[in-house]
C-alpha cells in the first residue's frame, strides 16, 4: 500500500490558536547580552596584566586600563576622569594583534577606592572587530580547559 507524502497545504490554518503562556528564554548572563571577560581572564590569551585602553573626546585624551570586555562594550579604570554619563568618546586599545577602534558612549561612571570605573558601550563597533571580541570567549574557554 503506498502512503501519501504530507503536503503544506493539507496543514490546517493556525489562526484562532493561542498559548496560555508567554516563552522567554533563559538568559544565563541575566540581562546581559554578552559574556564579559575581565582583565585576569584574558591575560592566558595576551600576557599583558594592564591593557590600556585609550579614551579620546572632543576636549580630553586619558589613557584607562582594562578591567572588563564584551561585544557590547569595555568597563576601564582611571585615575582622574571628567567624563560624563551619555558623553561620546571614541575608544582604542590593542588585543594581540588586533587593534579595536570604536566610539562609545559612557554609560557610567563610579568612583571605587581610588580609581574610577568607566562603563562605555560600543557605538559603530565594525563587523571585524565585533567578530574579533566575539572570538576572545571561546578562545578563553579552550585555554581554560587546556585546548
């Protein structure tokens, strides 16, 4: 006896179906939606203890260091600072070989022991760079895991 293939049009219509519930997928950084490594964490890819990060605004140019990085943006300390919550600046270090230019704007800025902690997302990140940052987690995870 030959069977009949299932064809899209012998599927009912959808319409009038409803669910009982609204799905929201687990997000295992929180509300974050990128992994942050810190400082320590990439020191096993770059050997560099301080990495320095370079702010750069219309009236100011201040040298930072890294404390944290993710696709969506660097939290930097620094001595001294007249940066501004929402103020754009435009941020550039150097991982490896791979030089990382983009603007950013401070999300915010606290004052902790005797630095102060910069947050600034990336604004206009390029694709590479993206691609690159994105790259950092799982060559992290293979060092971790003596890969």
């Amino acid at each position: 006896m030959e069977e009949s293939k299932a064809n899209w049009n012998d599927i009912s219509l959808l319409e009038g179906l409803e669910m009982d519930w609204q799905y929201e997928p687990d997000n295992p950084q929180g509300e974050r939606a990128y992994t942050r490594l810190s400082a320590e964490d990439l020191y096993p890819l770059f050997k560099k203890e301080d990495i320095p990060v370079k702010l750069v605004t219309q009236s100011s140019e201040l040298i930072t260091y890294l404390v944290n990085i993710s696709q969506g943006g660097v939290c930097v300390k620094a001595k001294q600072t007249d940066l501004q919550e929402s103020q754009l600046a435009k941020i550039g270090f150097i991982l490896g070989s791979q030089k990382v230019i983009s603007q950013g704007r401070v999300k915010y800025v606290r004052s902790e022991n005797d630095w102060f902690l910069l947050g600034l997302e990336f604004v206009g990140l390029s694709g590479d760079d993206h691609e690159f940052l994105a790259s950092l987690y799982t060559s992290f995870r293979r060092k971790e895991s003596g890969l």
